[in-house]
C-alpha cells in the first residue's frame, strides 16, 4: 500500500484487509501492496478497536459463506411444473387402465425413464431405513491413539484432508513432537507441521493460531517473522487463548515485531491472569513489583507469585525466592529464599542454581538480578 493511500484509508483498513485474507483462506502473509510498517500501525491500534475490527470482519465473512444460491422464479420453471403436474394426471388416469392387463410395472419404468431424459431433476425415491452410521471417535482419542496404531494416525489425515481444524492440528501436533521414530509412527518434519497448523488456524482454530505465531516466532518449518508471530498471537488472543494472551505481553514487553509497551503488555498479562494462567501471573507480578506499566504494588506482586507457585510453576518460586532473598514487599527471610530457590531449581529453572549460589556466599542484595 503506498505511503498516501495508507494515510488515507487509516490502519483500521489494514487491519480489515488482513482479517479479510486470512478469513477467505488466503495466504498467510501480508496482503499484496502491504508493507510490514503498515501492519504494524495496525497493530498499534487499542485491543478494543483491534477486536471491533476482527468480530466486524468474522461475521461478514460468516454471512457472505452462508449465502446459497436460490432457484431462479422464471418462465421456463413454471412450464416445468406444469408439465410434470400434467404428466402426474395423465399417470394417475393410465395407471387404473394398465393395471387390469398387467402392464403397470412396464409404463411405471417407461415413464420414469422418459421423465429422467427431459428433466434435470432427480424423481422421488422412497424412503429407506439405513442403518445409522457410528459417531467418529474423538480427535483426542484418535491422537492418543496414533503414536501406535497406524489405522488412527491415517483418521486423523483423512480428517485433516477433508479441512477438520481439530484433526489438522491435532496431525501437526505429531509432526512437530519431539519424540523418535521408534516412538512414533510418523517423522518429525517441522514443514509439513506448520502447513497444517496453518490450515487449522485459517479454520479458526485458536490452538492452531498460538502455534503459527510461536514458528513465525522460532522458525520452525518456515523463515522467522516477529510481525507476524505477533499477528498471530494476537489472532488467539482475541480468541481468549491464555497461553496466546501472555506471549502478546512479552510481544509488547520486548518489543518483539511491535513498539514495545509495558502497558500494554500488563493488560495482556492481566487477561491471562484472570484465566489462572501462571506464566500471565509471573509476567505480571514482576510488572507489579517495579512498577513497570502499572503503578507499583509489591504486595500484589507477591500475592501473584504466591498464586502460580500453588500450581508448581518453576519461574514464580525463583521470583519468591528473589522477593525473599531481597525483602522485596515482604520482610527478608534467606531462609525461605533458598528454600524457593531450591524449588525453582528442581522444576528446571536455569537461573536457580546461580541464586542459590549467591545466596550460600551470602552475597548482598545489590547482586541479585531485578528479573530473572
């Protein structure tokens, strides 16, 4: 789009531009005659307008789909009734007559045969009792079941074939594993996983979209984009994905594909918070705690650290065992500090081994990082 008709028309059509493409299963990318810069003063718009813009687009694009072409009320119609109408009489008047010498079956199948010829429509057929087929198994049983059982993985492919969302995503899920070969029953090959999670998400489907912004993100199976990771984690943001909501926030914390904002990025954490995400609830408690993008509150830091750590998240016992460690919105314990640190360092957190090290040659508070 050129410099004076992006100008014109304002990032708000931008924004409709590429919800349009991405609802009429366009490619994924920006659209022709787009630049990166437009999208992202596109993307600069407030999380409000942004989802005026993507509901407006959602329901115009649903109700353009629905619409089925009806019968055209012309002349040639109406002679086609009257003659089938005037064949049906005639039927009924030679059938009584047939019928007493035996010849009904030969005019039915006579007629029917000549109707079938001139008519470009199908005559009635009666009614028949057909066994009702058996409800297709679940897609979370059929991908339980693919890591052994070859006839499950190729449901799930027919599934994916015929445009099923879930079955996509659930395939690309198994392209993308980690696992050998000996494991499972289909390779890894991170290109043909992110085709399919790039079906599923022009489908709708908001799991599909976090995986799309997350290989833009990575480069898994395509080139690295930060634009568009952060397009397409903000697509199942909106959709109310936790997980997509607080990678939107370190989009805008580190500013990746977009300005960066910690306001923003708090509102997007809040948003994943108020869904018990504990990732949302770390982001945000350290947010709190140096009153970055909010006004400080170290208690409420705490209290946020303290609620993921009930669900056994690694990262918010080494920002307790920082609070402790520090006396950061509670009273300095060194004692409970190592015992979080210890925690964290047990979930895998890479960071806990260098605090606890800190903390047993009874280091200053000064040498603790403000983040991990």
């Amino acid at each position: 789009m050129s410099a004076s008709l992006a100008s014109r028309l304002g990032p708000e059509a931008v924004l409709e531009a590429v919800f349009a493409q991405a609802f009429a299963g366009g490619a994924c990318k920006l659209p022709a005659g787009f630049t990166k810069a437009d999208l992202r003063a596109a993307l600069a718009l407030k999380p409000a307008v942004q989802t005026s813009i993507y509901e407006r687009s959602r329901l115009h694009f649903r109700s353009q789909g629905s619409l089925a072409a009806r019968p055209a009320n012309s002349t040639a119609g109406r002679w086609v009734g009257l003659a089938v109408a005037v064949a049906t009489v005639t039927s009924i008047c030679l059938a009584g007559i047939l019928s007493q010498c035996g010849l009904l079956k030969v005019y039915t199948s006579t007629i029917e045969a000549v109707v079938k010829s001139v008519l470009p429509v199908a005559l009635p057929q009666p009614l028949r009792q057909t066994p009702a087929l058996p409800a297709p198994k679940p897609v979370a049983q059929l991908l339980a079941q693919a890591i052994r059982d070859p006839s499950a993985l190729a449901a799930l492919q027919r599934r994916a074939a015929t445009g099923d969302a879930s079955a996509a995503d659930a395939l690309a899920s198994l392209l993308d594993s980690q696992r050998t070969q000996d494991e499972i029953t289909v390779p890894k090959d991170d290109k043909a996983a992110f085709a399919l999670y790039e079906q599923a998400a022009r489908a709708g489907n908001t799991d599909a979209e976090f995986a799309v912004g997350q290989a833009y993100q990575r480069g898994f199976g395509i080139a690295p984009d930060a634009t568009l990771a952060t397009a397409w984690y903000r697509a199942a943001a909106l959709n109310g994905l936790a997980s997509a909501q607080t990678s939107l926030g370190f989009a805008y914390q580190t500013g990746l594909g977009i300005a960066r904002d910690d306001s923003a990025a708090a509102l997007w954490f809040a948003r994943a918070a108020a869904q018990s995400d504990p990732s949302g609830e770390t982001a945000l408690g350290y947010l709190e705690l140096y009153g970055r993008g909010v006004v400080r509150d170290r208690a409420q830091a705490i209290a946020l650290f303290s609620q993921a750590a009930t669900r056994n998240f690694g990262p918010a016992f080494l920002a307790l065992g920082y609070c402790y460690a520090q006396g950061l919105g509670t009273t300095q314990n060194l004692a409970l500090a190592s015992q979080y640190f210890l925690k964290a360092n047990q979930s895998g957190v890479a960071q806990a081994k260098s605090a606890l090290a800190m903390l047993g040659s009874s280091e200053t508070e000064a040498n603790f990082p403000l983040t991990p």
